[in-house]
C-alpha cells in the first residue's frame, strides 16, 4: 500500500463495524440505512464500472446533483480506479456546466434527474470528451443510447474481478490527485483545485480530531457537496471517524431535516445563522410580560456562560445553577425546536459571521466556532473551537497548519492540507504558492494569543478618489446584522465617500410592513423604513468605523441577491463584479443623491 487513503479507511471502517449505520437517505419519503459493509460495496461497484467505462488513473468523473449516496459513491468510485471526482453546482447554467466538463476532460458525468440531463443535452455536441451520462436512481432514464440507468451501471462492472479494486486502491500515492474543487468564480472562470489523497485524508482525520467528531455521531449533509465544507464533512471526515452522514438532498428542506436529525454536529453558513437569528428575535420580540422577563434573564445568564465556556472556563456556583434553570425555562426548548438539542458543536463558516449574531446565539447557550479557510487548503486554516472561542476572531491555527502574515498583511499558511495546484494554471498556482506557502489574497491580523481576525479581501479593497484604502468586509458585515438588511455591497471606487447598495432580508421586510401598513413590493421606496435605516445605519454602522469608512448613503434594491440572478455565487458570495455592472445605473443615482447620513 502506497498511502492509506480515505479509501484504505472505508475498507477498514467496512470490515471492523460492517453492519453499523453509514449513512441514510430520505429519498422515497422514509428514511432508509445504508451499513459501512453496504457502503463499501456501492463504492467498489462504482470503480468496477467506471473501469469497463475507460475511466482511469488521471480521468476525471463529473457529478451534477444534489446531496444524495450516489454523488459520494461516484466520487469514491472515481478514486478508486486513480481517478479524479469533480463536483458541479446544480445552479449552474449548461454554459457553466460545459466549461467544467471541457476543462476537466471529463469523461462521465453523473446526473441527478431530467433536468440536469437537458443540460447536457445542448452542450453535448461542444464536449468532445465526453462519451458517457449515468443518472442517479429513480431518475427518470432518458432516451439516449449514451445515458444509462444507475442500477445498469453499477451491474455494468459487476464481472471485473474484485481484485482489481484492491490493486487499483493500493496503487494511490499521497500525492495523487483525487478531487477537483472548482472554485466559486467571484472573479470570472472558475479554477479547479487539486485535491491530492494526502490533502484529503491528512484534512479529514485532523479536523475530526480537532472538533471532537466520534464514531457514530449524526451528521446532517445539506451543503453543496461540490464545496469543499461539505465533501470534507459528510465524506473524508465521516469516513475517518466512523459518523453517520444523514443525506438533506432539498436546501430548502434543511430546518425539517434538522428536527429528525438532530446531529451532534452542525455545519452553517452565515445565511444559515442568519435565518435562525431572525426567527428567533422575531419570536422573542413578541413575547410580553413575564414571558419576556424570563427570556431576557436567561439571555443574560447564557452570555455569561458562554464567555466562560469560550474561555475554556466551567461555570460554577450561582451561575451554574442559573444555567440549570434558565436551560429548563428556555434554552432547552429553543434548541429541540430547532432541532439542536443534541448538537455539541456549533460551526460557522464559508464566509464571515455577524459578530452580532454570534453574541445572540451565545446568549442562548448556542456558541458558533467560527472557522476559516479556502478550497486550496483543503477547506480548514484556522477555527475558534470548544472551550478556545473568541467571537469576532476565526480562531487560532489548526493543528499541523501554520499561518503567518506578509508584509502587505495577506494571510499565508503552509501545511498538509494546501493543494497541488491549479488544473491547467500554472501561472495562477505559480502566484498563490510560493516556498510551500499558500498566498490567500485575504488579510488578516493575529492577536497575542495567535486567533486570527479577518480584515478583508486584496481584490476587494476600495480605493477613494482621496487615495485612501478600505477594506468593505467588516462594514459589510455589519450592515447585513441590522434586522432589515439581507445582503450589502458597498461602494466606493474613485468615489470621494462610501454608499451602500442594500437588498432587504424577505421576513423582517414582512414583519415592517405588515406593522406599518405598507405594501412590500414597494418597501424599497417606503420613507419611513428608509428613515430607520439611516438612523440605524449612523448609530449601529458607522460608529464602529472610522470617519473615511462612513457609509454616507445608500439605495435599497426592488429584488434579492440570489444564485439564479447572478448576484452570488452557489456558495452564497457576492459578485462583485456582477453587482457593480448589473447596478451600475442605482449606483450614479446615489452618488446624484449626495451625503445622506
């Protein structure tokens, strides 16, 4: 054996606890199990047949779905034969779909349903590598001699010899590449990261450790697993630890899937974060009398616990038996509501958190591990973790990892877990790793403890007609924590001040209007909301900021940034480019509308 890969360890979790749960799925309306023994079989079948496909060392697999079995056992089975699985967002345009097939190389593809497959359908013609389709179970089988079913694919490998999977897996070096990440493209095409088998599982067995994940854990998968989060989560690291990996194969579904589940582990988004915060301060906001006076006791006594626990401090005393009762009173039944009355780890990641949402949630008992990291670094840089958490910060180096900052303050790291490269991009992979440092193009600052605080984006940063420089990030940020505001940009190019394009968050602009009276499709041009956001903009916004970093105006826009818009990116980031030439005309009209605030 060259290298024990995340293969080598599914074999091994296949044979010590074969008939132990690995993973269930929702698809036909009940949940159903799949074993660790089952589980390998699916992936060995998957690398028997891509084999009579042609597909080996170096080939590459594409997979066009959402969260379900059969995405992770092509990826596996992909590997398997020393090939490549690269994961496509089911958002993506055929135009986008065909520019990942073309650039991969990409032999077969794996396809959800009819709709994915009429993608295919239009852009066949122009992917000339090509030459295979397999849909996933109970998807309806097109009339295409080049598509198959997933059971005919699967028996279709059923005759190669079974030795041949155990050759091919112990063949894999640690520097093999064995997944493609394609980036989210928030500056034009997107680059495939190179994922080695040393990177994924080196990553996976040391974020496991470093979260505490236990065999058996539940685990619910629900993001994109063609992001690197939830491939790392719901496979490398389930795989290592010997977790049980609830497949939510509907984003939409994800606050039911959440009560049933009940993992023991949750992995949000900030917009996730965000949508709780906002069902939560909703519910609270409307609670009088004696009722508000508990829930705002028990918030008082939970922020104290949590800045000790965050500290690496047990509370005890008063306090702890405070905690006893406001638990009972409160934040027990809020958690089983949400589904998180099990859940020992809170993380957020992806992109930043409001630090007024994490203080929130603390007061519930509820305190996020905020995490950072990229693609290139296999996902993980740093993360506040149990007991190391400071809110605002996103933590401290993980293990095996170092960060350092340049001298322009970028963040550089350098362990097991930085990439290979760019596919076809030596000049990108050339600027981003140097000396075997990772070159993040974010920046950043370490406190005296070594946590990490991110302070924006190179590319992002604006520069004034005044010459000066802001970094938009953290302003950004806390406009989005204002209840009103779902998504901000700020302005600022050449401008000799700052404005803000806003979008409003879907529930709190309903909550506004129905308390005033108004109707919300034109709540962007309602004066008495524009009204409490200036005043909010001036006393919440500004004032952490220093004057040049002043949002002086802003805009509110009719629509919501969405993925189907173009506005962001299928993990939820802001196009910058796109915003700044889908608006532009909303943009001179606020710069005609002078200093506001």
């Amino acid at each position: 054996m060259a290298y024990e890969t995340i293969l080598h360890r599914l074999d091994k979790r296949a044979s010590s606890s074969p008939n132990d749960v690995a993973y269930r799925d929702k698809l036909t309306g009940t949940w159903r199990e799949t074993t660790w023994s089952q589980y390998n079989t699916g992936a060995q079948r998957c690398a028997k047949a891509l084999s009579k496909m042609g597909v080996g060392t170096g080939d590459v697999v594409t997979i066009l779905g959402n969260n379900r079995p059969e995405w992770t056992l092509m990826l596996l089975g992909a590997m398997g034969v020393g090939g490549i699985g690269a994961g496509i967002y089911t958002s993506n345009s055929a135009d986008e779909v065909a520019y990942i097939v073309n650039h991969s190389d990409s032999k077969v593809i794996l396809l959800e349903d009819k709709g994915q497959y009429d993608k295919i359908l239009t852009e066949w013609p122009n992917m000339p590598t090509l030459a295979h389709a397999v849909m996933m179970d109970g998807a309806e089988q097109p009339e295409d001699d080049r598509v198959m079913s997933w059971d005919a694919f699967l028996a279709s490998g059923d005759d190669v010899d079974d030795a041949f999977v155990s050759t091919a897996r112990d063949a894999l070096g640690a520097d093999q590449v064995g997944a493609f990440i394609y980036t989210s493209g928030t500056t034009g095409p997107p680059k495939a990261v190179m994922l080695t088998h040393e990177n994924l599982a080196w990553t996976g067995d040391m974020l496991a450790k470093a979260a505490g994940t236990r065999k058996g854990d539940e685990l619910l998968s629900y993001l994109p697993l063609s992001h690197i989060a939830e491939q790392a989560n719901s496979v490398h690291i389930a795989i290592s630890v010997g977790s049980v990996v609830n497949y939510c194969h509907d984003g939409l579904q994800v606050a039911e899937y959440l009560k049933e589940v009940r993992p023991m582990l949750f992995f949000g988004v900030p917009r996730v974060w965000e949508r709780f915060y906002a069902g939560i301060g909703a519910r609270m906001a409307e609670a009088e009398g004696p009722k508000a006076k508990i829930a705002g006791w028990a918030r008082g006594v939970g922020s104290q616990v949590t800045a000790q626990r965050n500290a690496g401090k047990e509370p005890g005393g008063l306090l702890a038996i405070q905690e006893k009762i406001a638990d009972k009173l409160v934040f027990s039944k809020l958690k089983a509501a949400l589904g998180l009355d099990r859940c020992r780890v809170y993380i957020s990641g992806a992109a930043p958190a409001s630090l007024e949402i994490l203080e929130f949630m603390g007061s519930l008992g509820i305190s996020i591990c905020e995490i950072y990291g990229q693609s290139e670094g296999t996902g993980p840089t740093s993360s506040n973790l149990p007991g190391a958490v400071k809110f605002g910060t996103v933590g401290q180096p993980l293990p095996g990892v170092e960060v350092k900052l340049g001298p322009d303050d970028e963040i550089l790291f350098r362990g097991k877990n930085v990439f290979a490269g760019y596919f076809k991009d030596q000049a990108a992979t050339d600027e981003c790793l140097i000396d075997g440092w990772l070159h993040s193009g974010d920046l950043g600052s370490l406190d005296s403890d070594n946590y990490l605080t991110i302070t924006g984006r190179k590319k992002d940063i604006i520069i004034t007609s005044g010459g000066k420089n802001v970094a938009p990030k953290n302003i950004e940020g806390a406009l989005t924590a204002l209840e009103l505001v779902g998504h901000a940009v700020c302005i600022g190019e050449q401008q000799r001040y700052l404005t803000a394009l806003i979008t409003l968050e879907p529930e709190a602009a309903k909550r506004f209007a129905d308390a005033n009276g108004a109707d919300v499709a034109t709540l962007h041009e309602n004066e008495a909301l524009r009204a409490q956001l200036e005043s909010e903009i001036a006393a919440k916004v500004n004032s952490q900021f220093a004057r040049v970093e002043h949002v002086r105006n802003f805009r509110i826009l009719p629509n919501e940034f969405t993925v189907e818009s173009g506005e962001l990116t299928p993990t939820f980031k802001i196009k910058r480019n796109v915003v700044n030439e889908k608006y532009a005309g909303e943009i001179d009209k606020v710069y005609e509308m002078g200093q506001a605030i």
